[in-house]
C-alpha cells in the first residue's frame, strides 16, 4: 500500500509538470524497489535495451522529459541510457536501506553490547573496590579497637606499676622501721637484763648483809645469855 501511494505521488507530480523541455539536472537517483529495469537507448519502448539495473543501483540523473516520462541517467561505469522516471527515487530501495539499516543495527548491537560489558566491568570494579573499602574499615575499626583495649591496658599497667613503686617504697619504709624497732628492743632487752642483773645483785647484797646482821645478832644473843 506504502508503495503503491509513493507511485500514485510521482506519477502526479509528472502530470503537474507541463513543460516538454528537457532539464539538465545532474543529480543522484536510485533505481526503485524491482527487480530490474531496462535502460533503453531512447525515450521509448521501441528503443534498444542497453542494460539491466538492479533495485536499489545508484545512477545520475542527468536530465528528465516530462513528455515521455522517462530520464536520462548514467551509472557509476560511464554508461548512460533512459529509464522510466517512475523507476527512479530520491532514496535507496528500501531492501538497501533495511539492509544498511540492519547493519547499522548490528553495529549499534555491538557497540552496546561493549559499552554493557565495559559497564559491568565498572560495577565490577566499582563492588570489588566497595568491598576492599568494607575490609579496610573493618580492619580499621578492630584496630582502633586493639589501640584502644591497649591503651586502656597500659594505663591499667602504669597505675599497678606506680602502685608496685609505691608498695616498695612502704616496704622500704617498714623494713626501715622494723630495724629501728628491732634495735630499739635490743637496747630495750638489754637495758632489761641490765636492771634485773642489778636487782639481783642487789638482793644478793641485800640477803648477804641480812645473813651477816642475824649471824651477828646470834652471836651477841649467845653471848649475853653467857655472861648470866
């Protein structure tokens, strides 16, 4: 239907024309969607058939006479000839355009399919990146941790230190006192054996003049019971 519209077009647009006048145009054309069409020798079906043009074969258009409705054109070998103006389109066939449009898809295909697979290789990236940032945090954070728990460990180490320095210094300190102590007990023991050896003596003493005086005083006794 498309196609049949785009020939109900041109073949309008030739009876609109009225001048018999040929135009040099020298313009690219395309043989239309058939199989083939004939370039003749002349402007008419009796002329001789020079040459079999594909669908889809580009030709320059070199001059058109409405009259006849038939064009002279010239392919891309220098050979030139009349075809049915009808036969000739501003555009490629539509076969050659599906296929260059086909290609052109391929293409697009293609390149998307790269361009997809340079993305997944970015997200690629981008995860394995995310998760060496994940294990480095982590990482981090256990280590920040450890400082911590160590720092928390050496305080508590420096303070048992201090501690163990100042236990020494009070067991230096009574030490110190235990050997005052200890001499002052010394002196105070032997002070003791002191006194108590000059009471002893003393008593000693004391018994020994007691024994004398009652001796004595036996002795007088006896002898004033003599005298009687």
């Amino acid at each position: 239907m498309i196609y049949q519209k785009h020939l109900l077009k041109i073949f309008f647009l030739s009876l609109i024309l009225t001048s018999t006048a040929t135009q040099s145009l020298a313009q690219t054309r395309y043989i239309t969607d058939q199989f083939e069409v004939t370039m003749r020798s002349g402007t008419s079906t009796s002329n001789s058939i020079i040459s079999m043009l594909e669908s889809g074969q580009e030709v320059t258009l070199i001059e058109e006479d409405v009259a006849t409705q038939y064009s002279l054109v010239e392919t891309d070998n220098g050979k030139q000839g009349y075809v049915l103006s009808r036969f000739l389109v501003d555009l490629p066939a539509a076969r050659d355009r599906l296929a260059r449009l086909q290609v052109k898809s391929d293409d697009l295909q293609s390149t998307i399919g790269e361009l997809q697979q340079e993305l997944d290789n970015y997200r690629n990236i981008k995860q394995n990146d995310n998760q060496q940032i994940s294990s480095l945090q982590s990482n981090l954070d256990r280590t920040e941790k450890d400082l911590a728990d160590l720092k928390l460990a050496t305080s508590d180490t420096v303070s048992v230190i201090n501690q163990n320095k100042n236990l020494q210094i009070r067991i230096g300190e009574l030490v110190e006192e235990q050997k005052r102590l200890s001499e002052e007990n010394a002196r105070y023991k032997d002070s003791t054996a002191m006194d108590w050896f000059i009471r002893g003596a003393a008593v000693s003493l004391i018994a020994f003049l007691l024994g004398i005086l009652v001796t004595r005083i036996r002795w007088r006794k006896q002898d004033s019971w003599g005298s009687y």
